[in-house]
C-alpha cells in the first residue's frame, strides 16, 4: 500500500499539544461538503473549541452534486439543495458559519487569516490555532473568443444552477449547447432534456465519460443519441457568438446560452500565495492526515492531491465520498487521533436516462499510461434471472494482471443494477482480491436481484478461463479488421436470429447443429465464432476443442456487445457497415 509517507509528521509529537490545549480556535476556509464535514466532525470531538466557517459564497453546505436535477424538477426548488443554514449550523453544531465572507489572505507565521465581508466590503484579521482549507475547485473556462458576449453557464453552485433555471424559464428556451461530456456535462444535458430543451453536446475528446473505455462509452453515445441529443464528438469549441458556438472544425451551433462543463481546477490561490507545497497535478499536497507542507494547516476536498491505490501515482478527485474521508481524518488529526487517509480507486457512478454507468479503479488507458501489465473480459450476463419482470443484461468489462489475476478495474452499463456489481469490485481491489476470490464471492441472490452465478462471478470465472488457456477470444473493437480481411467467422446462433440481423460475411451454423457440420470449418486459418452474447459460442468452442480444433477465437460480447459498440458510429459517418441491422434485445 503506497502513502503520503514524505509528508508524514511524527505524528503524536504534533498532537499531544492539541490533547493538552483548551479551547482551541479553529478556522474552516469554505462551507461546503469537505469544509462542513470538518467543522462538524470537529464540534463531536471538541465541545469547546472555538469554530469559524468562512464561506465565500451565498449558501454553505449544499448538495453540489444535485444540481443538474433542478432542471427537470426533481429536485423541486432551488431551496431544497440547502442541506443546512448557517442558523441550523450555529443551533445545532454551535457553529459560526459566515457566507459572503471570503478568505484573501493568509499569514503563517502570524497564524491568522485576512477576511473580506463581501456584503460590507469590510476587511479584518482572525487568528487561529489550526486552519482547514476546504476551497473547491473552480469551472475550467478557456480563453475562448467570444466569452464576454455570449450567454455562458457553469454549474458550481446553487447561485449558478438558480441562473441558468431561471434563463430557461423566463426566455421559454428551446435550445442549449453543453461543452463537454463528463459527469456534470452529461447530467446537464440529462436535465435539459426531460425539461424539454434540445440539446447539441460537444466533446473535444472521441468520447464521453473518460473513465470509460472508448469500447464501453459507445453505449452512451447510443443512449444520448436516443434521447435526442446531438452529439459531437472530436470537435472543440473555437469561439463562442451571441447565438451559439464555433467549433474548431469550422462548424457551427445555434444555441441562445451555453453550460461550460469542461471539468473544474483546483482553487489552490490562497495556498499558493501563503508558499504551502503543491503537487504534480497542481492540487495541494497533503500527507495521510491531510496536513499540509505547513503543520498548523490542513486541507480536504477537490482542491488537494489524493494518490491512485493501484499505481500509487498522484491524481485528483472531485467526489464527495473522498472529501468526506479527508474532511474527518483532518478534524481527527487535529483533535489527536489516528485517522490516516488512504489512497484512493476513483470509484464513480452516473445516471443517465435510464440507464447507469459505473467503474472502479484502472481502465485501459490508465493501466497503459501508468505501465501495468493487464488483459480483459467484457462479459453481458443478466441482472437478475432472466424471466423475471425487467430483467436486462449487465455490459461489464473486468480489467485484471494476466500473471497474478489480480483484479485492476471495471466498468459496468445497464439498465438494471451496474453500480451494485462496481462496488463488489471496488472493495475486492480494496482488499488486493484476485480472480479467484472474485469467482468465490458468495453474494445475496434471489430471482428479483440477481443470479446464482452473479454478474462479478460471471466475468470472473470467464477471465480465469482466459487466463488459464482453456480459450481465446479477441474484442468487438477488433470485429470491423475482421470482417475487412473477410476472416472465417461462424454465428452459432439460430437461424432466425441470423436472418434478423449478423456480421457480413458471417456464416450461420447454428450450435444445434454444429457436431453434424464441422467439415464445415476450416482448420488452416483462425475461425472467430460468436452468437448473441458469447456464451453459446463458448460452448461451442468448448466442443470443438474437445474434437481437435485449435484454431478457435470467442468474439467477447458477440453481436449484443458489437451492436452497441457499432451503432453510434453507423449514425454519424458514412462508413460502411458491417451489421446487416442490430439486435439490441
């Protein structure tokens, strides 16, 4: 396990002082998730010590990742994103939560902090004993031509999401340009949709959801489509106009506004300014405590660098689950006891329509990037038995090291239950589990919730197979080369689903007839076999070997799996297809 160990401070050298010391004042810069967390967690520790919040923004302690869904109306008002009011913190916590107050200024050796009360323009100094910085990061807006003039959102917080619902409503807006296709942009997008708007998405990348795979992503790219969104994929944005956006293509959107979710910066001004250390990804640098390079200073939430758990490179994350771990190890550092944070997977999750998308830990790129060794299953098994109501299939991708069959990563899309099957994963890999203690999972299961041979155990059982030799198999990105070169490929499933859609050039043999048609098959060339969702074609594969092939390859995720991976990009370009039609039943 890799930690922050160049940062660590003996630790209870540093703490006994804060046991003995009585009614230590406390400063927490930023009133939001890691900052309230903090001041909270600190007020159950502390009853006595003096706590100020300094929030430089209208509101504290609101829920930042429900924003977008004040859009559509499930979130029904803009006051219901309010978790708690500075009254309720001062009743409840005894707490001093101060908004509109902001932080310019930070004197260490003095140990106190300059504020600005941006109501009054009034400007004082507070000292401190101990200082969390709990800042947030900041929307990323490039100096893009045109910014000044055109109708630009961002959605950080809830005086941002009340601007742009009130843009809609009171111009009766029937059309919205949102650049860029990660969390935020797509559930923006998401809302502008139920609530009746079109909308154009732009995505300078050839995907959306970088923690996806460009293989798994293509699903989303089909559910947008779906759902009317017209997306733009490989494009930037070139310069922004009065009624709509230039791309750098030379394209152009009309659109009377546009939301800017082009991810966010950490706010890292006052950290820099008063010379603490920042870290390689330009986020502050902490140790396990969350302290700073500064011993009387600590810091929490997206504005820090965190470390990655599988390659122990440094990296940032802007999710609430982390920044509620860092807000309490601080508060319990400072507070004398032993909380260390540990590094972190990424795991995430998103809703989209009705389908969820969720991973955990190293996809295909990251592993590349960061050099570790890693091959993959991509599996679609049920989310529940198959005759039960709303039954759908799980698209999962289980990254693992081809040597040890320790399990790296995952990604899962459905409509049914992805996330349940990500978190399986997500404490697996937090526990160094390998495939085999994937397989052996021993897991709830009833009809209505899933299988006796469940979705992580599934992809489980079929990487040990891979690994282990008892067959091979090659991707649906590899289909398209396939089909160019016209390769030997077999679709074992029956003829009427052969006849309602199949690869071109494929040759239908079904597995019920298989064992009477093996001269059919040749033997001085690979045969690529697949049927709906590979396990038909396993078996086949698996009877074939028995009677001497060894030129045989399992297409993962076979026609269901190609089907998505195809579809968007038949709808876009002219290429040629390779589907006679889809199959996404």
């Amino acid at each position: 396990m890799l930690y922050w160990s160049h940062l660590m401070i003996p630790y209870f050298s540093t703490h006994l002082k804060g046991v003995i010391a009585m009614s230590r004042k406390v400063i927490v810069v930023g009133g939001v998730a890691g900052g309230a967390s903090a001041a909270a967690r600190l007020r159950r520790l502390e009853e006595d010590a003096q706590i100020t919040v300094y929030e430089r923004g209208p509101d504290a302690s609101f829920s930042n990742c429900s924003l977008p869904f004040l859009l559509s109306g499930v979130v029904p008002g803009a006051g219901d994103l309010i978790m708690i009011t500075p009254e309720k913190f001062k009743n409840q916590y005894n707490l001093d939560v101060c908004t509109r107050h902001e932080v310019v200024e930070i004197d260490r050796a003095g140990k106190r902090v300059r504020v600005k009360d941006l109501s009054s323009g009034r400007d004082f100094w507070d000292g401190y004993d101990q200082l969390i910085l709990a800042p947030g990061a900041n929307p990323l807006l490039p100096p893009i031509q045109g910014l000044d003039t055109a109708r630009v959102f961002t959605v950080k917080d809830v005086k941002d999401i009340r601007e742009l619902d009130a843009f809609l409503r009171q111009g009766k807006i029937k059309e919205l340009a949102v650049v860029g296709g990660g969390f935020i942009g797509l559930e923006v997008a998401e809302n502008l949709c139920l609530a009746g708007v079109r909308v154009t998405l732009v995505e300078a990348q050839d995907q959306v959801m970088a923690p996806l795979d460009y293989d798994m992503a293509q699903t989303l790219h089909k559910v947008l489509y779906d759902h009317g969104v017209e997306l733009i994929l490989g494009d930037g944005v070139k310069r922004l106009m009065p009624d709509g956006l230039e791309l750098t293509s030379g394209r152009k959107v009309s659109a009377p506004g546009v939301v800017m979710a082009l991810g966010v910066r950490p706010e890292v001004t006052l950290a820099k300014q008063c010379g603490l250390e920042l870290g390689e990804t330009g986020g502050i640098l902490v140790d396990q405590c969350c302290r700073t390079s500064d011993p009387s200073i600590f810091a929490v939430g997206d504005a820090i660098e965190v470390r990655s758990m599988l390659t122990g490179r440094p990296m940032r994350l802007t999710q609430a689950g982390p920044a509620q771990k860092e807000a309490r190890a601080a508060a319990d550092s400072i507070c004398g006891r032993p909380d260390l944070v540990r590094p972190f997977l990424g795991s995430s999750v998103i809703k989209l329509f009705d389908w969820t998308a969720a991973c955990t830990g190293l996809n295909e790129k990251t592993a590349r990037a960061a050099g570790v060794a890693y091959d993959f299953v991509y599996v679609l098994p049920g989310d529940r038995v198959g005759l039960m109501p709303g039954a759908q299939p799980v698209q999962f991708k289980l990254l693992y090291q081809p040597d040890t069959g320790k399990v790296l990563g995952a990604q899962a899309i459905s409509r049914g239950a992805a996330d349940k099957r990500i978190d399986v994963v997500a404490t697996l890999i937090a526990m160094g589990g390998t495939l085999e203690d994937l397989k052996n999972l021993e897991l709830c299961y009833a009809p209505m919730y899933g299988t006796a041979k469940d979705v992580v155990n599934y992809a489980a059982l079929v990487a040990l197979n891979v690994k282990q030799g008892v067959f091979r198999q090659v991707p649906v990105t590899a289909v398209r080369g396939l089909v160019a070169q016209k390769a030997c490929i077999v679709d074992v499933r029956e003829a009427a689903e052969y006849e309602a859609g199949h690869i071109v050039g494929a040759v239908n043999i079904p597995l019920s007839q298989l064992r009477a048609r093996t001269a059919e098959l040749p033997r001085d060339r690979p045969v690529y076999l697949h049927c709906r969702t590979s396990q038909r074609s396993y078996n086949a594969i698996m009877a074939l070997q028995g009677m001497g092939w060894d030129n045989l390859y399992n297409i993962s995720g076979s026609f269901l799996g190609l089907s998505y991976y195809e579809f968007f990009n038949d709808q876009v370009t002219d290429r040629e297809r390779i589907l006679t039609a889809y199959n996404f039943n």
